[in-house]
C-alpha cells in the first residue's frame, strides 16, 4: 500500500474534525523525522508504508504510544511494519479526537521526573 494513497485520509479525517495540515504534518514529523518537504518527495516517489517506514527514524518515545486501532492493541503488534503503521493511525485519530499535541507528542513523558534533572 502506498503511502500517497493514505494521506488524504488522514488529511481528511483531521480537517473535518478541526485540526490542520500544519499539526498533522507534526505529527508525522514527531514520530518519523520528515519534515514536509521529504514527505512530499515519498509521496511523489509512491513510497509504499514498507520503504516510508524503512526510511525513518522513529522517535525514540514511540514505544509509548498504546492503546487499540482496529481492534488490535498496538503494543501486542508482532509485525514491525504493521506496528510502525499503527502508531501513525493512532496519532492521527488522537488528532482528529482533539486531544493536545503535546500530549500526542508523547512530551509529558519525555521530561525526566522532579528532582531527577
């Protein structure tokens, strides 16, 4: 399945919810490292989720994104590809459920705890 063929799906999903191009272009930066233009350039290419997720760099707290898409608990996810494009789903519907970003960003578990700085 090729990437470019998605996306507008998640585009959509998102505006009619409220939210933006701009915050939705964040959160695939956040959990893969490309910026727009290099997500513009996959989507010119074709890249199919395999090569998409074979050329990133996934963020180092996408390990905390749980919970359950399509009826899969995404931790419990054996396939490596099939998880990586779990995760992507689920910020996407946190997205589109209005929940912060920085929450979706995954930051208020990034930070070390009080008094261990």
């Amino acid at each position: 399945m090729k990437f470019a063929s998605v996306y507008p799906h998640y585009l959509t999903k998102v505006e009619k919810k409220g939210r933006t191009k701009e915050e939705l272009h964040q959160v695939i930066e956040w959990l893969t490292g490309f910026d727009e233009k290099k997500l513009q350039e996959l989507m010119d290419e074709k890249a199919t989720f395999e090569t998409f997720f074979q050329l990133a760099e996934l963020h180092p707290n996408a390990h905390l994104i749980k919970g359950v898409i399509c009826g899969y608990r995404i931790e419990e996810i054996d396939n490596p590809l099939t998880q990586q494009a779990r995760y992507l789903d689920k910020l996407v519907d946190e997205l589109a459920k209005g929940r912060k970003m920085e929450k979706i960003l995954r930051e208020e578990k990034a930070s070390a705890p009080k008094g261990k700085e």
